[in-house]
C-alpha cells in the first residue's frame, strides 16, 4: 500500500527545545528536496546555539524556500532557524526573545578547559550575532540592541524593522464550519 502524497509544502513544528527535537527536526528538514518549499511552525523557547546553527545553514545550504511562521514563541536559539527562512511570519501575539549568549556546563572540567571554553565561546558569541544579523538581513547593532540585556520583541515590533511579515489573525478566513 503506498503512502498518501502530501500536497502543498511540507509542514514542521519546531515547538519546545530545539536540541532535544534536533534529530527529527533535521530528518523532515532533509525530507524535502533541495530547492524545495517548506513551511516552519516556531513555539520554540530555544536550545543549544549548535544546534541553531546547522538548522540554519541546512536551511540555506539546501536552498530551502523555507516560510517561518512564529505562532507562539521564538526565542534565543530558535531566532536563527526563523531568520535563515526567505519568508517570515509573525503575528501581533507572537514573541521573540533575543538575548546575550549563555555559558552552561554541566560537567567538571579543569581550569584549562574552562579557559579554552571562555575563548571559544567569546569568539562564538560575536560570529553568532552577526550571522543573525546577516539572516535577517539587518544590521548587528539591531540585532545587540535587542540583546543587551535581552528583551522580547513583538510580532509587531519586527515587522514593523522590517524582519517579518505582520500576519493579522482576525483578517484570515475561518475555518468554522469547514469538513
């Protein structure tokens, strides 16, 4: 018996930690053709910045005609998967939190390997916030303004700097009624 044949544009949900959501993510991300056109649903309250950058350079390295649309919440890490989408949706109830890089470690390490670690990571921060202004095609001191000290912005907020797209959820057709 074959599968049913989805029609129109492949849909994912990127709700919750994206690292722990990581390997499902990346195998629908790679269940759609080079080229071809998908449609992100972000609820996501972040996860590991690595995590954020292969999502993102999988999106742009496959040529993904990607649409993001923020239906809840988009915050820290999940920012650069929705930048790295061609069209960026947002509603005046959706939120999006920007905020400095964060420095976790659950494990012993020695002082050599913190060391190696804060250089690592001060290096990872800036190259971070860069690539995200280059996503949304702004310019770094929007995107560390927003960051320092982190804030949350509004749907509104970003399309009206020109990242996103205001959807308006009351102009859209109900469904009510529909089979």
């Amino acid at each position: 018996m074959e599968e049913p044949q989805h029609e129109g544009p492949l849909e994912i949900a990127v709700v919750g930690d994206i690292t722990e959501h990581e390997p499902d993510l990346f195998e629908k991300l790679l269940g759609v053709e080079p080229g071809g056109s998908c449609v992100l649903y972000f609820d996501s309250l972040g996860g590991s910045a690595y995590a954020a950058v292969a999502m993102a350079s999988a999106i742009r390295l496959r040529g993904l005609n990607a649409t993001g649309i923020v239906i809840g919440e988009c915050a820290s890490a999940a920012l650069w998967p929705f930048a790295a989408c061609r069209r960026r949706l947002v509603t005046p109830l959706s939120f999006l939190l920007f905020h400095p890089m964060k420095w976790q470690s659950e494990e012993n390490v020695a002082l050599i390997e913190a060391a190696e670690w804060a250089r690592h990571f001060g290096s990872l921060e800036s190259e971070m916030d860069q690539f995200l202004a280059d996503l949304f095609g702004t310019s770094i001191e929007q995107i560390q303004t927003w960051s320092n000290p982190g804030r949350y912005v509004s749907g509104r907020e970003m399309a009206e700097a020109g990242l996103a797209e205001l959807v308006d959820l009351k102009m859209l057709p109900s469904l009510q009624g529909r089979p």
